[in-house]
C-alpha cells in the first residue's frame, strides 16, 4: 500500500502519442543517410493534402475563386506552415524580350474584384486538379520536426481556416491529421479494452470459483498490478502508444491466469489441510517457483523484442516485460495477505469449476496413441512450416486501420485522383566536383530515371532538377503544355542563364547550393513492401546498366523506403529474438530440472504451436510485417507457461516419492485441469482484442489466441508421450 500511495505521489500522468517514425528501424545506415537528407531538402512527409469539389461552373464563379484565394493566403499566414500550393498561389514563368516574369494560373483585381483563369487548365489534370476534374487540392508543408501537440494545434487552425469560409474538404490525407487522428481512436479502444477485460475477467472469476470473496479479492490484487505497471511505465517516461491499446487486457489476462492456478491448488489443498490460513500459507510457498517462472518466461517474450532496431517494438516490448514482473509482485505481494484477512477466524472454502472435469479418459487415449501421436504432430508440423515459407512480408503504410476506415478512404481518393499520397524520393549526386545536376548531360540521365519510373507506376508529377528546366523550356515557348520537355542542347544554352533567376524556395527544394546534390520527388500510391521491394531491385538493375556511374550516383530514400526496410528487417530479427528466447527458456528448464534433455524436450511442445501459427497465417491470407513478426516470440513466452506448470508439477509430484506413471498421472489429472481453465480464459481474454479496428491489435488477438490452443493441445497430448522417452532420465535425477 506504501509503494501505490507512493506512485501516486510521483503523479503518472497518462500521454497519448502517435509518431510512424518511431517504426523506422533504428541504427540503420539507410535512416542516418535520410537524416542527412532531411536536412538539405527538408522532410518528405511534412504535407497535409485537402481535395475540394468543383463542378462546371465553379472556375467560372469568382465569387469561389476569391473564397480559395483567400484561404489559400490565410493558410500561408500560419506560423507553422512553410508553403500552401494550389491553382490559386501557383506563378507561371514566360519568357520573353525583357527577361522572365512570372504570371499567376488565375489573376485576381482587387480593385475591380474580379478573378480570371489565365490558361487552360487541363495540365494540371493529376497535380492540382483531380483525374476526374471534379475536384481540387490544396497541398500545406508544414515546418519540419513539429511534435504531436504542435501537429494537432497546426491541424485545427487549418480546419479552423475552412470552417470560417464555409468550406469542408471532401478529402484529407496527411502525418499531423493521421497523428491525430490515431490518438483519438487509441484513447477510445484503451478505455473499451480496460472496461471489456475488467467485466470479462470478472464474469469468468465467478463461473470457475462462485464466491464473490474469491472474485474480490482476484480483482483487487490484479487492479493493483495494472496501476502499477502503467505508473511504471509513465514514470520511466514512456507515453502510451499504438501498441499500448494491447497492454490493459494483457496485463490482466496473464494476472487472472496465474492467479486462477494459485486459487486452483488452494481448492486441492484445502482437501487436505482444515485450516484455511496453512493452506494459503503451504500453496504459496510452493507455487512461488512455478509461477515465477511462468511470469519470467512471458515476460522474457516481451522483453525480447527490445532487442530489435525499431523504436516503437523496443519500447512496448520493455514496458510490457517490467509490468507483468510488476503484476507477479501485485500478486505475490496481496494476494496471501488478503486471502488470511478474509479467512481469518472463518470457515473459508474455495470453490472450482475445474472439479468437474474428468481427465482420465483423454489421458488413456493418450497413452494408447503413443506411437502414432509424434507422427501425426510432425506430419501437421511440416505441412505448416511448408505453408509458411510461401508466406511473404508485405506491409503497407495504413495497414493497421481496416480497408473502410475513413483515413484509408481519403487516401486512397488521392492515390486515384491526384496520382498518389505516399512520398517517393530519390536522392541524386554527380561524382565529379566539376560538373553538377543541371550540365545536360546530367539532365539526360535524370530524364531517362524520370521515364523509367513513369514506366513503373505510371504517370507521375516530379519535383526534381529536371522538372527545373522543363519549366523554363515551357516558360520560352509561352506556357504551351506541350513543351514541358527537356530542351535541345541549343536551346538549353539559351535557357541556362535563366536558371539563376529561379526563386530562391523552389530551387532550394530540389538542388543543393553548389547544385551538385538533389533529388526526385513524387507521390505515388501505396503499393506495399514486397511489390516495392521488387521495384526498387528492379530500378537498382537499370541504374546499374543504364545510368553512367562516373557522372551520377542514385539512391532511393524517404519515409516510405525506411518503413518497408522495417518490415523486412523485423522479420528478420523475429528469427534471432526467438532463438534468444528459446535458450533463456532451455537454460531455465535445465537448471530447474537438472537435464538438458528434458530441457529440450519441454521446448519441443513450445515451438510446435509456433510453428502451426505459421500455417494458419497461410490459410488465413496473413502476411508478415511489423504487425505480425513479433507476435511469435510473445506467443511463445505465454505459451511455454503451461509446459512449465505441468512439468514443475510433475517434479513436485516425482518429489513426493511417487512412480514416474503415476506422477504423469497425477500431473495430468490435477494440473490439467488447471491448465484448460488458465488456456480458457487467455484465449477468451486475447480474442476480445479482434474487435480493434488497428491491425496490431486485431492480429495479436487472433493469433496469440490460436497459439495458447495450440500450445495447450501439444501439452495434453504430446508432451506426456514425449516425457515417456526420458522416463530413465527422471528416476536417475530422483
């Protein structure tokens, strides 16, 4: 009660935060080279897209155009905001007799208050103007490196902006509106997943023990952990993120089934002990071991991912693994201390629904298909690890939210009307200090990647060197569409001059100060890591045959690349965070039991269900990606609890002075029981996380519940057939 009233007085207060740059993966040589990038040409995802109706008339009605114009300029008067792009701000460069001059896309008189559209509209069709026509956008840069809190306040002016003309966006797609957007619905599913667990634990304490002093004091102890798992969590100053929405229904599944065991023994002990305070007393003292090291084990599954490179994964994975120890001490720490002061003085007796199940008829058919169980359990093994070596890694950007959530709506109106909303950035580099990105030859080369990449994912707009001097050779030939192309060599001597008088902003955007490092820029559709994985070792090929690699270097970067790198490089990692898991487990399980064989015998029914998520994954359609990966190895340290349960019974039981088959026996009898009442409630307590609307969590619930049925199927079956092969082993050690 010290240490709670304690925590309390530090003041946790809960924050709720949401940043995808802290799912790029961390120490990486592609996101150090990206930082550089940022710095020369600025962030590639700091942008907020808003499409507008329009229909025939509206390009004919000043009154609408002055509107846009209007917020077009107050949206550019925020102090966040770096640049507002639209038809209304757009200048379009002439050059003539006297020089270059630039002439905005529509005028606007404010002394006769008129507003014209100077040219023709239709080159804008895919930029600036939807594919369809009836609509438009505003594109907003925000400054670069703004927090969550500065993100949110940004957002709301803007909408503060549109609401004060009477214009709502039919379309929104962007980092600080999807920012908020995700904390508002992390903040309604951390509550709904609190309140579902909390009922749901309680409506199960009832039905296994019936009494409502039990259920109290169960619910008691494990609140008291879950307060001090999120102080804790707080404390060491971490905010709750997209994966905390998991963590309340964690916390409380994993403390409802160590403590349904404790009180499952309890019920058996109080058969052979009268006194109800000894009882409690004797359970606690022999179920320390087992339970500590079920609680170890599972959060060994967490902690496991802070070995990988994303930050996101490092932080739940710590905060999950201290705060179910947190839970262990809760539990350890009350729960003897309440039971003695309800039991004291009074006839306390604690009831179990796992009395009523009967064992013995499943275990004989165990041991009459001893011989072909193994066989059967490889066969089913194979099949899965066949299936899943089909399975590919494929993530996309939004792949947390369901295909018909609003955000995934709007961003998918941009990808089909205004050729894409994810960046795509390609940094470019000339080899000699002589030359640099604009000398022709140079822009040859670009114009050929230019292509290359139109060929790929179709037509694209470009920000790049090139697109420079397209401008200007449109710009000489009066505006004419047709003449966005990369001038003749004659005409680019004409031209060139005429480079240094581009604005300062927009040259800045796509070339260095010496003009010898750059980039191309564009938005595509979010085709997800594995097509793009293809895509870009497919460019990587035409770089190296078609592009001269003394004159130019390439090197594809941007949010969107180092997003799909953490897909593939968590994967990756899954395999060496199990093979850790695997070992810490293996070393625990032979110092408690003095064999190594055994040890790895008790690891043979904890990576089978593993295995078969895999099979199922491919049944189901489910790829890997950062969603995905980690879960096998927070599958396995919940699953390995059950196996630890029954063999340390079983030790007990061999401890006692009784026959190995008897002890399997007994075991199997008893422990089992306890066993499919624990699996009962985590599945039943995981599944209530597919009602998620995030994919994280809809997954996590969907698979880690398959994996406990699995695990717990391997247990009651293949386990004690397995434990007949070291049946000389036990005696020996006995």
């Amino acid at each position: 009660m010290l240490f709670s009233l304690f925590l309390i007085a530090l003041q946790p207060l809960p924050v709720f935060d949401y940043n995808f740059e802290q799912f790029f993966p961390q120490n990486d040589e592609d996101l150090s080279f990206y930082n550089d990038y940022q710095q020369k040409f600025g962030s590639d995802n700091d942008y907020l897209l808003t499409a507008f109706q329009s229909d025939e008339n509206f390009w004919e009605n000043e009154e609408s155009l002055w509107d846009f114009k209007t917020i077009s300029d107050q949206l550019q008067s925020l102090e966040n905001v770096d640049t507002v792009l639209s038809v209304f701000s757009v200048q379009l460069p002439r050059i003539g007799t006297f020089g270059a001059r630039f002439r905005p896309l529509i005028s606007f008189d404010k002394d006769k208050n008129t507003a014209r559209v100077e040219r023709d509209l239709e080159s804008f069709r895919g930029t600036l103007i939807a594919e369809s026509g009836d609509s438009f956008l505003i594109l907003i840069r925000n400054k670069r490196g703004l927090d969550k809190t500065e993100g949110d306040q940004l957002y709301q002016e803007i909408l503060s902006v549109f609401d004060k003309e009477g214009k709502k966006p039919i379309a929104v797609a962007g980092k600080i509106q999807t920012q908020g957007d995700f904390v508002q619905l992390m903040q309604a599913e951390f509550g709904l997943f609190f309140g579902i667990s909390l009922i749901l634990m309680v409506l199960l304490l009832f039905w296994i023990f019936r009494s409502w002093w039990t259920v109290l004091v169960t619910v008691l102890v494990i609140l008291f952990g879950v307060i001090w798992a999120f102080a804790m969590i707080l404390l060491i100053g971490q905010k709750l993120a997209l994966m905390s929405v998991m963590q309340p229904t964690i916390f409380l599944i994993v403390g409802l089934s160590a403590s349904i065991h404790l009180l499952s023994h309890l019920f058996k002990e109080q058969k052979l002990e009268p006194r109800f305070d000894l009882s409690v007393e004797k359970v606690f003292r022999a179920m320390i071991s087992p339970v500590a090291l079920t609680f170890l084990t599972t959060s060994l599954g967490f902690l496991s991912l802070y070995f990988t490179t994303v930050p996101a994964l490092k932080d739940f994975g710590l905060s999950t693994g201290l705060g179910i120890l947190l839970m262990f001490s809760a539990i350890y720490l009350l729960m003897p201390s309440l039971l003695f002061w309800f039991g004291k003085g009074k006839e306390m007796k604690i009831k179990s629904r796992a009395s009523g199940l009967h064992l013995l008829p499943f275990l004989i058919l165990v041991f009459r298909g001893k011989k072909w169980i193994p066989f059967l359990f490889l066969g089913l093994t194979l099949a899965s690890v066949f299936m899943g070596l089909q399975i590919k890694v494929n993530g996309f950007l939004l792949d947390n939210l369901p295909t018909d959530h609003p955000i995934q709506k709007d961003f998918h109106f941009f990808d089909r009307e205004f050729r894409g909303s994810n960046p795509l950035e390609i940094y470019l580099s000339v080899k000699d200090n002589e030359t640099s990105l604009v000398d022709y030859s140079v822009l040859e080369e670009i114009d050929q990647i230019e292509k290359y990449l139109e060929e790929t994912f179709g037509e694209l707009t470009f920000l790049s060197p090139n697109s420079l001097m397209k401008s200007l050779n449109q710009a000489q030939n009066q505006g004419n569409p047709k003449a966005f192309t990369l001038p003749s060599r004659g005409q680019y001597a004409r031209l060139k001059p005429y480079l240094e008088r581009v604005p300062v902003e927009l040259k800045n955007q796509v070339l260095s100060e010496n003009s010898q490092e750059g980039r191309i820029s564009a938005r595509t559709a979010d085709l997800g890591s594995y097509q793009m994985g293809k895509i870009r070792k497919d460019f990587g090929k035409f770089i190296d045959e078609e592009i001269d690699s003394e004159m130019l270097e390439v090197r594809w970067t941007g949010t969107s690349f180092l997003i799909d790198s953490g897909h593939e490089s968590v994967t990756r990692q899954m395999a060496s965070g199990l093979g850790i898991a695997f070992l810490l487990v293996g070393v625990i399980a032979g110092y408690l039991f003095r064999s190594w064989r055994i040890s790895f015998i008790l690891l043979i029914p904890n990576i089978i269900p593993l295995l078969w998520m895999l099979g199922l994954m491919y049944l189901l359609g489910i790829e890997f990606k950062l969603t995905t990966a980690i879960l096998f190895t927070v599958a396995f340290g919940i699953a390995v609890d059950d196996s630890i349960h029954f063999m340390s019974r079983l030790k007990m039981e061999l401890g006692q002075g009784k026959g190995f088959l008897y002890g399997i026996k007994r075991t199997f009898l008893e422990t089992g029981k306890a066993l499919i009442l624990t699996s009962f409630v985590l599945v039943l307590g995981f599944s209530v996380l597919m009602i998620s609307q995030f994919g994280v969590t809809f997954y996590t619930g969907l698979l880690i519940a398959a994996a406990l049925i699995f695990a717990l199927v391997a247990d009651l079956v293949l386990l004690p057939v397995l434990l007949l092969s070291v049946k000389r082993v036990f005696e020996k050690k006995r």
